[in-house]
C-alpha cells in the first residue's frame, strides 16, 4: 500500500488579501483630484502612469494604491498648539516661518497622520516659471515635520509641480492626446509645454474636444492622465515632471506590493 505523504502542500496565498498603500490626494479643485464622491481625478492617473506605464482608465479597486481621503489646497491650515505660542526660537516656530505652500504641506502631513494613511500626494500647479522653486519648498516641509519630532515618522511625501498648470501634462503627450481626442484634438505647443500659452486656453481645449467626442470634461482630463507617457512627458516638461517621477520612485513605489 503506498503511504501517503506527510509533507502537506504549501498554503496558497493567491487570496491573501494586499496591503495598498493609503493615500491622501491633495489638490487645488475637482479637476486636479476628484471630488469625495469620485475621488481621483488626473492625480490618479498621474501617479497609475508613472507606476505602471500609461494605460486606459482602470477602476479604483484595480489602482496599485488607495485613496483614503481628498483634501482641497485651499481648506488645508496649520494650527499653533497654544503651548507653542510663547515659545521662542523653537523648530515648531521656524516650520510655521515657511510660506504657506509649505505651511499647507505640513497641515497636510498632519492630517494624513491622524487618519493613518501611508503618502501624502500633493498635485499643485507652480503656475509661474519663477517658481520652479515650489517643489523644494513643498518637499522642505516633511523634513520640517520631522525636525520638530525626530521620533515621529511622518507619512511619504510625493509632490507633482506641474509648470504652469497640470493642463500642460495633460496635453505634452500628443500620441496619449490622438488617441482620447484624435488628431483634431492635437494641441500645438508654440514653445516648450512648460512655456505654454495662458492656463485658460489649455483648459477650453481640453473642454472643447471633450464635448466634440461627446465625453465629460473631467472624462477626458482622466484619459489623457492615464495615457500620458511618462517618457514623452519626461522629455517634453524637463523641469517638472522629472522630479515628481523621482519622488514616487523613492516616496511610494517602495510601498507598492
């Protein structure tokens, strides 16, 4: 009689559930992330192209990461703890110094802590080519959060400066463009995208061929962010669109199963 093995197979862990990170959206309006109910928008695309490479729309539950919480920059304030108030040349003191980009930022990393989310992700146009310094200023405010509390390990920090408005990604790539707009929707950049013509053009052109193939203006701004090429838009908005791309290398994809 042949005996039956003892070893048992190994566990199958396909339907083991994943950890995604949680993360917390941060931007200037519906357009940039969504809104409660349909939390997202171009962010979401955005961040799924730089970590998989550009693709269709794919639904929330399939994006490598969660979107705990929307946050509106405007409604982002950072309040002094009363006991900090009368204290002098404290670190606390120098993080409230910063500007208030950066001010926002810290708010923003605190809020995400209090709720348990893993990155803050921060999409903010620079909207000025004087302020490609943005960024530095937005990221500064992590390592302010941490000067004031060592011990405290704040969430990942990524942050997309789009110059001057995230309209110009959205439009750099024209093959991601022809394929949601076709040629007609090709927008034809006189300069370089990031010295791209006023904000309020790129958006009637993004809502013009919108309604010529019969799609929602917040539709279309989901396609192109998802099909934007990461390559094309790292060569077409070189000043920008490479250091978001270094902070979702270091900031999230570590975090991504």
């Amino acid at each position: 009689m042949k005996k039956t093995s003892q070893n048992k197979p190994p566990a199958n862990n396909d339907s083991a559930p994943v950890k995604k990170p949680k993360l917390l959206f941060v931007g200037e309006g519906p357009d940039d992330v969504g809104r409660d109910a349909t939390p997202g928008g171009a962010a979401a695309g955005f961040l799924h192209a730089a970590l998989k490479g550009p693709s269709p729309p794919i639904d929330d539950d399939s994006l490598p990461f969660i979107i705990g919480k929307i946050q509106y920059w405007s409604k982002l304030t950072l309040q002094i703890p009363p006991n900090r108030r009368q204290q002098k040349n404290s670190t606390f003191e120098e993080m409230v110094a910063t500007g208030s980009d950066g001010r926002r930022v810290l708010a923003a990393i605190t809020l995400a802590r209090t709720l348990e989310l893993d990155t803050v992700f921060v999409l903010k146009d620079c909207e000025q080519q004087d302020r490609f310094d943005l960024l530095k200023e937005l990221r500064n405010a992590k390592h302010q959060f941490q000067a004031n509390d060592p011990a405290d390990k704040p969430p990942s920090l990524v942050v997309a400066t789009p110059s001057r408005v995230h309209e110009t990604w959205l439009l750099a790539d024209s093959a991601a463009v022809r394929r949601v707009f076709g040629d007609q929707g090709v927008y034809s950049f006189s300069k370089s995208p990031e010295e791209r013509p006023h904000s309020d053009e790129l958006k009637s052109h993004i809502k013009s061929h919108a309604s010529r193939c019969l799609m929602k203006p917040h539709e279309a701004r989901r396609q192109l962010a998802f099909q934007a090429s990461p390559k094309s838009l790292k060569s077409r908005c070189p000043e920008c669109y490479p250091l978001f791309l270094e902070d979702v290398n270091q900031e999230l994809r570590p975090l991504i199963p």
